[in-house]
C-alpha cells in the first residue's frame, strides 16, 4: 500500500505499540466474529496480532463512520485500512468445480469518509474439491490477488482526486 498511495503504513509491533491499542483492540474485537457457524468451516483464521473489528456496516444501517473516525482518534492516524480474504469454491456434486480467491479493501479516513472500497479476484480454478492442497495452492495467488487490488484501488483514488 505505502507504494501506491505513497503514504506510511503503521502496521504489526508499531501498531500496538501506539498507547491507546489496548483500548482499541478491547473496544473493536469481536471474538464471536471468529465463529463463522459453518460446520466445514467452523473458524476464521486471523494473524497474530490482528484482530477482527465488529462487523462493519455500509449500507442503510451504516456504521463505519462513528467505529472509523473513533479509531483514527484514539490511534492518532489519518485513515485506517480494513481487507478481508475469502476463498470460494461452487460446490456441484459429481463435477469439478471453480475455486476462486477474493480479496476486499476499505480505507476509511478520520472524518469517516470512504476513500476507497475495491476488490480483486483470482481467475477461477477448476477443482474436485476432495484435495486440501488445491485450496492451498489457491491461498498461493494472494500475494497477486492483494498487489492488484490496491495497484487498482490506488489508481481510482488518485483519478477521484484530480
């Protein structure tokens, strides 16, 4: 991202070394977010020392602003990003089926505007879907998939401010 936006990114240790991330982290993770209630997938994997914020909501019932702007404040930060990654795959008995990797991009500023919303996809892969390394192989195009989409994402911003 420091790339295409040319900006600084605050991330990992830098991130919760800033005084008020305990606050922050206590106020915005949902553990409960991590229970997706799927029996085959029952969990949702996160990095360590990330966390995943409380649903965000964009549309009629919008809340982002009020949990963006909040953050920014209390983090001293100018805008905050949030992706998420999922992995997909058309289930049809009997058939190989496309698996597909998306990859989705908020950047929020500290007035609460949406700056950026994008996403990028992989191309699909046909699969049985009885092997776990074709999943694996699949999680392999994330670094592709993420590069284009804020590469994209970075190109429209910039063509929104002229």
């Amino acid at each position: 991202m420091a790339k295409y936006f040319q900006v600084t990114i605050i991330y990992g240790s830098e991130l919760q070394a800033k005084s008020k991330f305990p606050e922050v982290y206590t106020l915005y993770n949902d553990s409960n977010s991590l229970i997706t209630g799927d029996e085959y997938f029952p969990y949702t994997i996160v990095s360590t020392g990330d966390f995943i914020t409380i649903p965000l909501k964009f549309g009629k019932d919008q809340n982002f602003k009020e949990i963006s702007m909040d953050i920014c404040s209390k983090l001293e930060v100018d805008a905050i990003a949030f992706s998420s990654l999922h992995l997909w795959v058309f289930s049809a008995k009997g058939r190989s089926n496309p698996l597909s990797l998306t990859s989705y991009l908020y950047i929020i500023d500290k007035e609460g505007n949406l700056i950026v919303s994008d996403l990028a996809q992989s191309k699909d892969s046909e699969i049985a879907g009885d092997n776990i390394y074709d999943y694996i192989l699949k999680l392999d195009d994330y670094g592709f998939v993420l590069d284009k989409l804020v590469e994209k994402a970075a190109s429209k911003y910039f063509k929104k401010k002229k």
